[in-house]
C-alpha cells in the first residue's frame, strides 16, 4: 500500500469515527436555545441525549450482521442518507418530542459509519498494522469531543444552534461521497450470514454466558455511565447552574476530554509494570473516592465552578485508565464470536449510558447533588460487580498485546 494510500484511507475511516462523537457533542452548547425555542426545559432537551444514545445501542446490534450479509458499502451509504435527513430535520424541528425522536433516527444512521469504519480495518490494514491504525482512529475520537462543543459553542452564540445541524448534515454529505469514492471494496458480501433473529440472538446468548465477557463487560460499562452522566448533566450544571456562557462551556468540556484522553494514554505506559486487571482495581478505587469526596462536598454546598471542574477532571481520568482495560478483557476469550462480542459490549455500554442520562434529564434541575450522586452510585456498583463477578472466571484469558483484542474488534 502506498502512503498516499494509506494517508486516504485514514482521513476517510477516521472522519466515519469522528461522525458520532461530533452528533454528542457539538449541540451541547445549543442546550439553552433549544429549550427556549422549543419551549420547553433543558432537562427535557437532554432526553434528545438519551434517544441518541439509545440509537447507537440499538444500531450497533443491527450493523453488525448487515455489513457481513450485503458488504460493506451498501448499508453505509443507506446508513448515512439517513443521518443526512435526519440532521435537516433537527433543522426544521418545531416541537421537543420530533426533536427527540429525530435524534434517534440520527443515531441510527451514524452507527453504520461507526461500526463500518470498525470492520473496514480489519479488512483492509494487514495484521500487525491494525494496533497502529486503531490509535490513529483513536486519536480521532480523542480529539472529536475536544473540538466538537469548542465549535459548537461559537456557531450557538454567533449563528444560533439551528446552523450546527445543518454543519452536522453537511459533514455527512462530505464522509457519504468520500467514502463512496475513496474506499475500496474490501468485503465480499456474504449470503451464508443469516438475517433471522434466532440465530443472531443465540451467537449473543453464547457470548453472553462466558463469565469473564460479563464481568468485565458489566463493570465497564457500569462505570462507564459516568461519563454518560456528566455528558448530559454538563449543559445544566455549567450553563443553568454555574452561568457560564456557550463558548466558555465548550472550552470546559474541552478541558474536561483532556484528562480522559491524557489518562487513556498514560494508561499504555502503565500496562508495562501492572496488569489489566490491576489497573481495572487500582482506577475504580481512586474513582470512587474521588466520587464520594464530590457527593460530601456537593450536600454540604461546598461546591463552586472551579471545584466542580477539578473533581470532574480526576473523575474522567479514572475512567480513561479503567474503560480501555475492561474492554480488553471483555474482548479477550473470543477469537471466533469477536464482531457479536464486540456489538453486544457496545450496545450494554451504550444502552447504560441512555439509562444514566435518562435519569440525569428527570433529576438534574438547579443543584450538581444528583449528577453526583448517579456518578457515585454507578462507580460503586461497577466495584462491587467487579469483585463478584472475578469469583465465576475459572480459567482466565490475558491480554498480551493490545493487537489481540484489536483484531477481533
């Protein structure tokens, strides 16, 4: 493969990555307006969060076996004229329940470009350039919830937050025609693969059963709903409670992917002296510390801007060391069932994170006390599982490499 090659083939697996993180984050900012022009709270314009979330959960699932049945490229293209009308109806929208209901559709059209992108690497990078290609991707979906509210935080305050879902359908048209025209073939389709549900649900049943998947899945995903927590929590808190305005927020939540991101990759040099499952320990100690200190200042209204701020920041940090070891774990025991293990951790990591900031839409009004709460809660509940679950894991599988779990991505 030749580097300009290369180079094309990443830009373009790397803007199907980027589409999902940019769909979360970039409106964020717009939570205020939304809610005046609909008339309605931002709690409420939250739920578009969940709905969205939901999407990609059920969308996972449903991707998985399309793109192994009819190839790659045909539920792609299917997959994003759905996202590109679905942003222009998010323009046009005149009620909250269309623009939560709209929300979904967008989810389930963006997740073609996210599970594609997936199945795309491993068709087309040899071997042992996978690990390489999936930092670079990684890198990509590090940065997207960087820039995105920066970005979106202009656009509201200069140009209303209607023009962001137009941006977002502009952006799929863009990643719709070059990865029509710029990617290959790399999967012939395959009519053995059945669509029925029986046999579909059965492969997921199987992997369902293998106790390290659900220990690890399980605690991960349950720790992982904090995040999903303070992403939709975050617009109440930073803009309804704290008073800060569109651009100054989308430089928080900036600051705030920093520490997730920064941890994520400090957690490859640890990996070198500690194991996956000490560090899996050694994350979820320090959060749920971290998480209690917050819950006992926050009902003591000990809590101002810049408190709130840093207890975040140490709170994701913990979870960019945690979420990338219990995913390898999870992964670990399957070389053959790797496409139905990795779509049902997704869619079990996805579908907690719905339920989380369901709840933060129903409870969060004008204190952090309850975001803090299901925060703490979720990191607790994620350590107890944890330390059950280790018990039924009779022969465990190891991570050697981080290419092991990647391949069967």
């Amino acid at each position: 493969m030749t580097t300009k090659k290369y180079i094309k083939l990443i830009l373009i697996l790397g803007s199907l990555t980027a589409l999902g993180p940019f769909s979360i984050d970039m409106y964020l900012p717009g939570f205020s307006g939304i809610a005046r022009d609909l008339h309605t709270t931002v709690a409420k314009v939250s739920m578009s969060l969940s709905s969205y979330f939901i999407g990609i959960s059920a969308g996972q699932l449903l991707y998985g076996p399309l793109l192994d049945r009819f190839g790659r490229k045909k539920p792609l293209f299917i997959g994003l004229m759905v996202y590109i009308l679905a942003s222009l109806g998010c323009v046009y929208v005149a009620d909250i329940d269309s623009f939560i209901f709209l929300r979904f559709i967008q989810a389930i059209g963006s997740c073609a470009a996210t599970v594609a992108s997936v199945a795309m690497v491993r068709d087309l990078f040899p071997v042992k350039d996978i690990p390489k290609v999936f930092s670079l991707l990684m890198l990509v979906l590090g940065l997207s919830p960087m820039l995105a509210p920066t970005i979106g935080g202009y656009v509201t305050e200069d140009f209303g937050w209607h023009i962001i879902f137009l941006i977002l359908m502009c952006m799929g048209i863009a990643i719709l025609i070059a990865s029509q025209i710029g990617l290959p073939n790399s999967y012939k389709p395959d009519t053995s693969i059945s669509l029925k549900p029986k046999p579909i649900i059965s492969n997921f049943i199987l992997v369902l059963k293998e106790p390290q998947f659900y220990t690890y899945a399980f605690t991960g995903a349950i720790a992982f709903s904090g995040l999903f927590s303070y992403v939709a929590a975050s617009p109440i808190v930073f803009m309804d409670i704290y008073h800060v305005d569109a651009k100054t927020y989308g430089w928080i939540f900036a600051f705030m992917s920093v520490g997730f991101i920064g941890s994520s990759q400090l957690n490859s040099l640890l990996l070198k002296k500690f194991s996956s499952e000490q560090m899996i320990f050694g994350s979820l100690i320090t959060q749920s510390i971290v998480s209690i200190v917050f819950l006992v200042l926050s009902l003591k209204n000990l809590l101002g801007l810049y408190e709130t701020i840093g207890l975040l920041f140490l709170f994701l940090s913990c979870l960019g060391i945690s979420n990338p070891n219990t995913a390898g774990l999870t992964m670990a025991p399957f070389a053959k069932n790797a496409g139905s293990a990795s779509a049902l951790m997704g869619a079990i990591q996805l579908g907690l994170g719905a339920l989380a900031s369901f709840a933060i839409g129903v409870f969060v009004k004008d204190s952090v006390t309850p975001m803090v709460a299901i925060m703490t809660v979720t990191t607790i509940t994620a350590f107890i599982i944890l330390n059950i679950g280790k018990r039924f894991i009779t022969q465990k599988i190891e991570v050697i490499e981080s290419d092991d779990i990647m391949i069967g991505h």
